[in-house]
C-alpha cells in the first residue's frame, strides 16, 4: 500500500464528533507515516483494555482490528492491560462511579485477556504490557505535577460529568485520576499513535496528548474508533444489556448473533468489524442499497466474515450451513404469530406473554430442557433479560416471531 492507501485504510470506522479534528488527526497520522517510512522504523502504536470482567465481546474487538491493521502494515503494537487504571475505573461513558476493583480483581480478569485478543492480533507481533510497570512508580509529587496540566473546569465540561452535577449524582475525585494515568501510559511508552473508542476521546486528545507535550514528546496521534452496537442495532453492545455478540462461544453462537442483528446495522459492523478493505466494504454496502445483494445474503457473507475471523474458514462455514438447515430448508415455517417485545421483560414474560406457554412452571421447564431457542440460540436463563429480537423456538413446534 502506499501511504495514501494507508491512510484511508486507518481511519476507517473513525469517529471524532468533529470534521477538523478529524482531518488534522488524519494529517497528522500520514506526517507520522511518511516520517516512519523515511526514518525506516514502525510506528509506536497502543491500545489499552482494563480488565473489569474476564469475558471481551465483538465490540471490544474493534480497537484490536485496528491495532491487527497497523501490525499487517509492520509497524509495533502493544496490546496494553490496564492492571492499575482498572482499580479507579474509567468514567468516560458511565453516569456514576464505576466499583473500584481489588488487585487481585483484576488480577483475574486479566489473565483471559490476552488469549483472547490473539483470536484478532498476531500473537509474535504482538506485545503486552501492564500500566502497573509505571503507575505502581509514581509518587505523589508526581501526581501533582501530572494535575498540574489540567484544571477542574476541563474535566467538569465532560459530557457524563456534566450530566452527573446536572442530576446531582456524585463525581469522585478519584475518577478524575483515570485521564492522568492514561495520559500517563502515552508517555511512559513514548507512542505515536493510540487507539481507543470515541468515549476515549478525552483521555486520548486532550490528556494523552497534552502530558506528552508538556513531558517534551511529540504529541500522538489519536485513532478514534466507532462504538458497535448490540445485537439490537441501537444501544452500544454491553454486557449489561444482554445485546453482545462473545468472541468465546462458538462459530455457530456468533453466526447466529451476527444473523440476528437489524438489516440498518449491517455497515455498521462491516466498517467496525471485518477484515474487508474500504473498496470491498463499499461495495458491500452498494449491492445492498441498490438492491443487487439480497439483505440475507449480504448478512449471511457478513456473519461468515465474522466468524471466521475468530474461529476459522472451516468452523465458519460449518456454522453457515447449521444455520442453514435451521432457517431456510424448512425447519422454520414461513408464517407465525407476531410479538411487540416490550422494554425490561425477561425470558420467562416472554414465552407467558406471547402464549408459547400456560405457566410458569412449563416455561421453567422447557428453559431447562434446553427447549427454548431465539434465532438457533439455546437460552438458558428464564429469569434473564430477553436478548433481542428474532424468531423465538419453544419445543420442535411452535414458534413466534419477537419484535
């Protein structure tokens, strides 16, 4: 590729909330990029993953995918653990204080982090490193002249702490540490460019940047990427919400969940979370908009996209097939009753609700006979928070299409 290529194939997906910065951040990585390829050395590149919970999904995998096009591309990636700013928690898409964890919380979680991320990077290109290396060092001199930098009105103009003082929700002044820490991490590295999701614009523009600057380094070149969306095509993909696709389930698990996702999500998630070109992605969404591609297909080759990534051709298209004979070989009928799924309701409501079942006890009992799927799915908790739309199985014959 050359740098114009590279340059376009980088900033894919990338959202910054605002044209010029985006354009400057894009000046800046192609400076960055020409000054590399003169200079014959890679690029320093980060991505840093607190481990508040053992298990990632698809939507942390975005920033790994961006980290895995820099490596393909030779430049140097460390895949950073956040094993010291997981202990304050980071506050930037939250509207209360996150818990703070114990060491040997993280300590924990951290263990099935890297594995996990070697199913996107390349694991011998691969470094990981824990923020504990350095943040453990600091004093508290040192932190104050960190602070030094910043003053209360910048972090109190964040979007989810203004919210906070708005709603009179408490903000501790711990949380105002995590932008210090993570700007912190830039300059222990010495990086040139830092990946991380648009609810890192601020730890990664303003505080990254700023402490680099101010620490006499260049300051980085910040990739923003977009936030995927769950399975439901609308809220972020979290844990909280049930709508997350797992990377550690299985092929036909994470087929069918791509398979369920509304057909408006499709280009989301070819932008954020394939391996496909910009030319190949905007081709994708032509045939589709056009109406040369069927929206089964163009799902289909998408779940098919994901999937492989993760678990191999092979598996890939052995859960292709399973889903096949599932959905379209007449397994599942045309016709079925229709469902308006209503906000909150869980496994349970739903199956007494749209009448797949007379009782509780019966819904009970065939959740665990293992009786109950939604689009192939084997649910598993009655009591959990229904995961999304799609057609919902009860036994071999009935059926109901959730909306």
């Amino acid at each position: 590729m050359n740098i114009d290529e590279q340059v376009e194939l980088l900033m894919l997906g990338t959202e910054y909330g605002d044209e010029e910065l985006k354009q400057a951040m894009q000046r800046e990585l192609r400076e960055r990029l020409l000054l590399a390829e003169k200079e014959k050395r890679p690029l320093r590149v980060y991505c840093g993953y607190d481990p508040t919970s053992t298990d990632l999904h698809l939507g942390h995998t975005i920033s790994m995918r961006k980290l895995r096009q820099f490596q393909d591309l030779g430049h140097e990636v460390t895949f950073l653990i956040g094993s010291y700013t997981a202990l304050v928690g980071d506050p930037s898409d939250k509207n209360k204080a996150r818990p703070v964890l114990t060491q040997e919380q993280v300590a924990e979680n951290a263990k099935t982090y890297a594995e996990q991320a070697f199913r996107v990077l390349d694991r011998e290109k691969t470094i990981v490193r824990y923020n504990g290396e350095w943040l453990s060092e600091l004093s508290l001199v040192d932190l104050i002249r960190l602070g030094q930098n910043f003053t209360v009105q910048q972090f109190l103009a964040r979007e989810n702490f203004a919210k906070r003082l708005e709603s009179g929700e408490p903000i501790f002044l711990h949380e105002t540490f995590y932008a210090l820490m993570q700007g912190y991490d830039a300059v222990a590295m010495r990086t040139d460019v830092q990946v991380g999701g648009t609810d890192q614009l601020f730890n990664i523009i303003v505080a990254g940047r700023k402490l680099q600057e101010a620490l006499g380094q260049k300051p980085l070149v910040g990739i923003i990427c977009g936030i995927l969306p769950g399975t439901d095509g609308v809220k972020r993909m979290s844990k909280s919400t049930g709508n997350i696709v797992p990377i550690n389930t299985g092929a036909e698990d994470m087929y069918g969940k791509v398979m369920s996702i509304p057909d408006f999500a499709m280009p989301q998630y070819a932008r954020l979370v394939t391996r496909w070109s910009p030319h190949e992605i905007e081709a994708f969404e032509a045939g589709v908009k056009a109406g040369t591609v069927h929206p089964r297909d163009a799902k289909m080759k998408l779940a098919r996209e994901i999937a492989s990534i993760f678990y191999g051709d092979s598996e890939a298209l052995t859960a292709e097939q399973a889903f096949v004979n599932l959905f379209q070989q007449g397994n599942i009928p045309d016709e079925m009753p229709e469902y308006a799924l209503k906000t909150g309701q869980s496994v349970l409501e739903v199956l007494i609700a749209s009448g797949m079942v007379t009782s509780k006890n019966e819904g009970r009992r065939m959740v665990d006979q293992k009786g109950v799927r939604l689009e192939g799915e084997t649910l598993e908790d009655p009591m959990a928070a229904f995961p999304h739309p799609g057609v919902l199985q009860v036994g071999k014959r009935k059926f109901v299409r959730v909306k």
